[in-house]
C-alpha cells in the first residue's frame, strides 16, 4: 500500500470548501499559479489593502506590514520566519538545540558560522569535505565543495559538513522538496503536504574526490543548475512523474517501498524532522507575532508554506539541508504545475477564511466606542480552537496533520520553557473559570428551601445582587466576585469589562434577560450590551415657572409636559 497519495489520486480529490466572497491581494507575487488556485475556489482578486482578507507575497513580511494589517487580515509569512529561511539564522537555532538535546537534534549536518566560529572548524579540517554556502543565497549560489577552509575563515558563510554517501536512484544524487503549512504558531499547528517533489543532478554520482569538488552538477541537486545542463531530461508527462530530474515525491517513495524500504518509518523520521525544526524557533515567533497583534478574537493572522528540503543517505536517514521561507512556485513544467496548484489551494481552504470578521468588524467601526466588544475570554477562545480543529480535520485535502498527532509528548520536551509555563497558566485559569461558572451555576439554580444562604437568582434580578458576596460559600475558593454597580450607575465599558474578564460564564443568562430587546445589530451577537439610553438616562429637565427660578431634573420616564 502507497502511504502517500499518487499524484493523480492527489489531483483528482474531491475537494470539499464552501463558496465565500472573499478577496485576496496578489500585489505583491509574481506567480501565476497562485491566481489560478483562487480561481478554483472562485475568490476575488483585489489590488486593494483594506478589502482583501489574505494578502499573498513573495518574500518576506516587514514588521511595518504585519502592524498595519487589520484583524480580519492574514499574510502568508510570519514576522521572523527569516530565522528559518535564512541559513545563518537555522545553523544558529538549531545548534543551540542541539546543545541541549544532542541525540533528538542530530538531523542537520555539523554547522558551523563563519567568522564566528572560525576556531571550532578549524580544528575539524583534515579528511572531512566541506560544503561552503553564502549566508543568504538560494538555488545553489554562490555554494562550493572544499577541503581547506583557511581562506574562508574570516568571511561571511556557512560552512557545513558535506554528506558524502547520499541515497542514489539511478546512479544520481536527489533531495526531496516537502511542503509544510505552519498554520499557527501559538498554539503551534503543522501540516505536511502529500506531494511534493524530488530534484536530481543531472551528473551520475562519485564520492567527493580532490579532482570532482568542482563537479556542481554532480554535487548539488539544485533545479536552477541542473535545467541548464544538456542532460537535463525535464518531465513533460504527468502520468509518468517517475522519470526526468525533476519527479514527483510520491514516485520517489514509490520507488523506495518497492526496493523493499520501510515507507512509514521514513515519514515518520521526516515528520519529526519538521516539527523539531519549528520548534527551534517557536519561542522567538510566537514573541514576534503576538507583540503586534491585534485583537483579531481568535483569528490565525499569519500562515506560512515553507519547503524543507531533505536528504535521504544510504542508510536512509533524513537529512535537513535547509528550510525555504519563500519556496518557488514557478510552473515550468506541468507537474510542477498540478502540485503547486492543488497546494495553493488546498492551503487556502484549510485556513478557513470567512467573512464574518470583516463585517463585524467594520460595523464595530462605525458603532460608539462602549458598543465595541472587548477581547474574547479564554473560554471562547478554547471553544473556538476546538470548532477550529474540527474543520481542519475534516478539510485535509492533500495534507496530514503533524502537529499535534499521537506523539505531541514526546515534543513537549522541546518546546520553550516560556511557552510551556504559559500553556500550564492558561490551564490554570481556564480550570479557575471552569470552577467559577460551576459554582455559579449552582448558585442560580439551587432552590431556596434546599440551602440556608444562597437564593435563587430570578430572571429579573442582575449581577449586582451578588455585590461583594464571598464566593467562598460556594466554590470554596478564595474569591470574591467584584463590586458591580446598580444598572443606573454604571460606567458602560468597564463594568461590563469587568463582568466579562471575571465571570463570563453569568454573563448570558443574567444580562441577556436585561437586555435582550434592547439591542438586535448583528454585530453585538456575541455580547448583549445595553443601549446608551438605558445606561445614561437623559435627564429631561422642566421649567418651574416663577417661584423657583430654576431647573429641576425629573425622571426621564415622566413626560415632559
Ligand atoms: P541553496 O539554498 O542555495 O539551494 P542548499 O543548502 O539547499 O542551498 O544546498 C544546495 C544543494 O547542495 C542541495 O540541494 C544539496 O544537493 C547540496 N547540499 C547542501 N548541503 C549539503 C550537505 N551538507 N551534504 C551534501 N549535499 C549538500
């Protein structure tokens, strides 16, 4: 059995998506296969900055960019996704890891970055050959096999081991090019594309020798330097992606289940790969992204498609050479062209875009400051992450979800100390709500006759009944619910501020029944807010004639005769 779609089962998938008006801003990318992906799923595409919900770009998103992004948008790159993209950046990352978790981070070849660690490297030349690459390059650049890294030592790269006994088909040497959605980074999720593709040198493989070093096309499986090699055999045939130097993924697994390999032991080993690798950033991302959001209630503002690329040894083992934070999607050929298509937009629907937040929000726009909603509580956020993982589960398409899975354990080990203490905090709390609205609960419904001090709270009495009541009776805890005024006296905002952030488990069946008529806009839905009228009476003030000589204030209910 093929673990791994084949690239026309992957095609042909039906894809299940609900038709929404949403617009997309494709300003910033070059290509084409992205416009075509939105088409299948009939979005619009606008140059526009405020209309759009997803703006798609090319390289890398500046912090002014992701600040001025409003709360129902979302960018396909992360703040800070360079300190995977950038090679500098993923060697310094993932030794560190590797310092604290040797055996569990052993998938990247030994690393090292000039000039900084000039010393280190120095005392490893002799046999081994090394792989010189500029700190910031791609398609193979600027890259070059060498034995003597003397000259070198002073300058700007990144020197790596080289792996000289690389899986070979053929005779050739290839690496696997695997995508990878990372959906969110707190809480983190990862998906794993089905498909993807392999790229093979074009030159018939021969260990590193003093007289080959300088033999790119035998060295580096780099699409850009082989295509311009007469040997290059490009795949025209979608219904043959097993031949040429550039194949499908699926082929190429197919290829190794039938040498007799262990196809599920080597996604697993690749999965781990992936998840690790993110990991090693998740703290630095996570500060980035959540320093500069907004209050988006709950909505993933940022996605990023990443390509990892791997190498596979003799012995089978995956190798992570680097991680593109701005893959190609260019579509020279039509296999490229069917990947890429159905992985923009089975990217797409997995995000589950929606409407609804812009709308809210720009009706909230319009509406007074008091009317705005405040932050969503924690518990609407949990119950909203859970509607979440429901759809992405049922929304998969070509992709299978790698973090969380059955091992999220054994990946608790590696994630920031920061985080984890956040995570067990915010358990904390939500364990603290989960008891208050219980305890509340129970408050409301228990009947007179049955308890000496607690009263049934009618339909018609309002939170400030409960003023200054010690919650110890009955959640035996050390709360105390907060001073709430009389309904005439309060200040709108912070009262209900205050009601929401501390019980918002009440918060319906108590203010809804106060003031379930009085407000029917769709965007205060959510959170039932009294009118101005009914928090700040007008006063209505009325002539005294003669006797008096002045005003007097009277109830607004009296009419004004
Ligand atoms: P670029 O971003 O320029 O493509 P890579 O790090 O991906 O740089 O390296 C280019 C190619 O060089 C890879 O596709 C692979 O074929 C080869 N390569 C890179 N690092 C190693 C290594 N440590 N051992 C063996 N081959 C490597």
């Amino acid at each position: 059995m093929n673990v791994f779609m084949s690239l026309q089962q992957l095609d042909q998938l039906p894809r299940d998506f609900i038709k929404r008006k949403i617009m997309i801003n494709l300003e910033q990318t070059k290509y084409k296969v992205i416009d075509e992906a939105v088409q299948l799923l009939e979005w619009k595409i606008t140059p526009s900055e405020v209309e759009c919900h997803i703006f798609w770009k090319d390289t890398y998103v500046t912090d002014e960019e992701y600040r001025r992004l409003l709360p129902y948008q979302r960018i396909n790159h992360f703040p800070g996704s360079y300190m995977l993209g950038k090679k500098n950046e993923l060697c310094r990352n993932l030794n560190r890891m590797r310092k604290m978790f040797p055996d569990d981070y052993d998938f990247f070849p030994r690393t090292w970055q000039l000039p900084y660690q000039s010393e280190e490297v120095r005392q490893k030349q002799g046999k081994a050959i090394f792989i010189v690459k500029p700190e910031a390059n791609c398609q193979g650049r600027g890259i070059f096999l060498t034995k003597k890294l003397d000259p070198f030592l002073d300058k700007h790269y990144v020197v790596q081991e080289y792996l000289s006994n690389p899986y070979l088909i053929d005779g050739l040497k290839f690496d696997l090019r695997i995508y990878v959605l990372l959906k969110s980074i707190y809480p983190l999720k990862i998906f794993m594309y089905q498909e993807g593709l392999a790229r093979f040198s074009t030159k018939k493989y021969v260990k590193p020798q003093k007289k080959n070093l300088g033999s790119v096309t035998m060295h580096l499986t780099n699409y850009a330097i082989n295509k311009r090699s007469k040997d290059f055999v490009f795949n025209n045939d979608t219904n043959k992606d097993d031949v040429g130097h550039k194949r499908s993924l699926s082929s190429v697994l197919k290829y190794l289940q039938d040498q007799g390999h262990d196809i599920n032991q080597l996604l697993n080993q690749i999965k781990k790969v992936i998840v690790k690798t993110i990991q090693s950033v998740q703290g630095d991302l996570t500060h980035l992204y959540r320093s500069q959001q907004h209050n988006t209630d709950g909505i993933e503002q940022c996605f990023e498609l990443f390509g990892f690329d791997i190498l596979l040894d003799s012995s089978l083992k995956p190798w992570l050479l680097e991680v593109n934070h701005t893959p190609s999607f260019s579509t020279d050929t039509p296999l490229d062209k069917i990947i890429k298509r159905n992985l923009i937009r089975d990217t797409l629907i997995l995000l589950d875009v929606k409407n609804k937040p812009k709308k809210i929000y720009l009706d909230q726009k319009r509406a007074p400051v008091y009317q705005r909603p405040i932050k969503m509580s924690l518990e609407e956020k949990e119950k909203q992450q859970i509607k979440m993982s429901l759809y992405e589960d049922k929304h998969l398409n070509g992709y299978i979800k790698i973090y969380p899975d059955e091992i999220k354990d054994y990946y608790e080990q590696f994630m920031p100390p920061k985080l984890k203490e956040r995570d067990s905090m915010i358990n904390q709390q939500l364990e603290q709500f989960k008891n208050v609205e219980r305890a509340l609960k129970n408050y409301i419904e228990v009947k007179p006759s049955k308890s000496k001090n607690a009263k049934r709270l009618s339909t018609n009495q309002s939170l400030s009944d409960l003023d200054g009541q010690s919650l110890q009776q009955l959640t035996g805890r050390n709360t105390v619910i907060p001073q709430t005024r009389a309904v005439s006296q309060q200040r709108p905002f912070s009262s209900i501020t205050t009601i929401n952030r501390t019980i918002s488990a009440v918060r319906k069946p108590v203010l809804s029944n106060q003031y379930q008529n009085l407000n029917t806009s769709q965007n205060q839905k959510r959170l039932v807010y009294p009118s101005p009228v009914e928090f700040h009476p007008k006063p209505v003030y009325k002539m005294i004639p003669i006797k008096n000589f002045s005003f007097q204030k009277i109830e607004n209910n009296q009419k004004n005769e």
